[in-house]
C-alpha cells in the first residue's frame, strides 16, 4: 500500500499488555502511559484497571490531553479474579457482572469510548445453558454500558489451546451477535490475530463469517501453538518470535483480509491495535518497537 497508514487506521496498543507489570490494576500506570501518549505513532490507546482513585485521576488528565482514542480492557480484571460472565452459579456470574459494571464506571470516568470483556469457560456438554447465561449478562452490560455512553464489546478467544473460552470461534461469536444485537445493534467482536491460530481458523475465516457489521474492533499479534514453548498459548509475544505463529506474511494476509470486507476502506479510519508483550529478558520498548516495524513492513505489501 502506497498511501499513508493513518488514512485507513488508527493504529493503537493495549498498555495493560505492552507493560504487564499494570496489569493488576496497580504498578507504574501514569508512567509508562506517558510513554505511549507522548508517541505520535499512536492514536488510540487500551487501558484497564486502575485501582488507586488518584493514580485514575492522573490518567483522566493525561488522556485528556493527548488526542487518543481511548478504549477499557475488563479482561485482566475478570481473568485474575477467575470471575465468569456465563457461570453457572447466579451468585457467582453477578460477582462477574458487578465487577464489569465497576470498569464500565472506570472507563466513563477516565474518557473511554467502549469496554471490552471475554466470555467464561466452555463447560462442554451444558454449552447451549452455558450460552444462554452469556447472552443474559452481555445484554444487562450492554444496557449498563449504552446508559453510560459506551460502547460494548466482546473479544473472542481460543476454545481448546489456553483460555478455553465459550466465544470461542467464529460461528459461536456469530450466534452470540445475533442473540445480542436484537436489543443492542452497537454490540459487536473484537477479533484478535493472536487468537486466531488457536481458534484454528484463517483470516478470512473468522471475517467470512462475522462480515464487517459484527466486528466491533481489531487486534494484531502474535501467539505460539508449539508445546513446551515458552511462550505457549495466548502469551501475545512480539512478531517474528521463534516457534511463533504470526510476522509479517500472516499480517499482510490478515490486513488484506480486512479490505476484502470492507472495514478497512479510505477515511473509516477504525482502531487497530498491537496486543503484545515482552517475554522474560525482553523490554517493552523494544517489543512496542518491533511491532510498528512489522505493521509499516506489512503495510508496505498490502
């Protein structure tokens, strides 16, 4: 592609993933935020939990000032809690639903456009109740967030390889936009080129089969299917990692994919974020800086 990357995107990255060591909500937030606004490479930014009040106010300031789009991740927050949107238990899927309702409020006051959750664990046999649950808490969050003028979103997840998540592949995250957006058009999938090779499905696949009016927002990186390695499953370590999944090529294929449907397209200028963190030994500086190099390398082949 010959024209210029920001006039079919705005390239992003998830904070909470570049600087894992914020991912629990505490940790230099504001810090290594600053380093992120302070890079004109990226217009959006995805934050998450931000358990001390004054820190979040600190953040408020700074992303208001800083021209970014700004998206809110409740993953970390329901992952390290183990908290699950479709358990069985009604006890334990409202903990589950009070706790996003919380980030909903965070995310509103810190100036975010939309929250973005994962489902809970496929049971296996009782999938069809298991789904039912999921379309239930998905549709009060959806109400709960639309009240607050945000955006909801669900991003889909490996069903067999590390998360083991009910949403899941494409045809599931298809059925489950279907049930959700009777009530709630603006509800949609985040889909994640990490994911994808642990989902097993291609790009046109998963774009085939959701078509551009249930993809609600994109993630590009990078996860590793080999056992043993290190880094298995849903790591998001850099491109190009050695027994890793995606670099250059399966992004080129992954953009093109993209265009096929129709949501990348001159002047829609939609998010597209990195999802990637460093491994041990690796700084998050120079994993940042390798995936602009494979996103402009990319580009350069689409």
């Amino acid at each position: 592609m010959k024209e210029a990357l920001p006039n079919y995107m705005q390239v992003g990255i998830v904070h909470f993933m570049a600087y894992p060591e914020c991912m629990k909500g505490e940790g230099p937030i504001y810090d290594t935020l600053t380093k992120i606004v302070e890079d004109e490479f990226f217009a959006a930014v995805e934050i998450t939990w931000i358990k001390d009040p004054a820190e979040r106010a600190r953040v408020k300031t700074l992303l208001a000032t800083s021209h970014l789009t700004v998206g809110y991740g409740a993953q970390p927050c329901l992952l390290s809690q183990k908290l699950n949107l479709n358990h069985f238990d009604a006890a334990e899927r409202k903990k589950a639903v009070d706790q996003v309702k919380a980030c909903i409020d965070e995310a509103a006051e810190v100036g975010a456009e939309a929250v973005a959750v994962l489902s809970g664990a496929d049971p296996g046999a009782r999938r069809e109740e298991a789904f039912a649950l999921l379309v239930g808490s998905v549709k009060e969050l959806c109400g709960y967030a639309k009240s607050k003028g945000l955006r909801f979103v669900l991003e889909s997840f490996d069903s067999k390889y590390d998360k083991k998540c009910l949403i899941g592949p494409a045809k599931d995250a298809l059925a489950l936009c279907k049930a959700v957006r009777k009530e709630y058009k603006e509800f949609g999938i985040m889909v994640d080129l990490s994911h994808l090779p642990i989902q097993d499905e291609t790009p046109m696949q998963v774009f085939g089969t959701l078509k551009k009016e249930n993809i609600a927002h994109i993630h590009i990186g990078n996860s590793v299917k080999q056992a043993g390695h290190p880094a298995y499953g849903d790591q998001h370590p850099r491109f190009g990692l050695p027994g890793g999944e995606n670099d250059v090529p399966q992004l080129v294929e992954y953009l093109k994919a993209l265009f096929e449907i129709g949501y990348l397209g001159k002047g829609r200028r939609p998010v597209v974020a990195f999802e990637v963190k460093p491994l041990p030994g690796e700084t998050s500086g120079a994993v940042i800086a390798s995936a602009k190099r494979t996103l402009l390398e990319a580009w350069a082949l689409v």
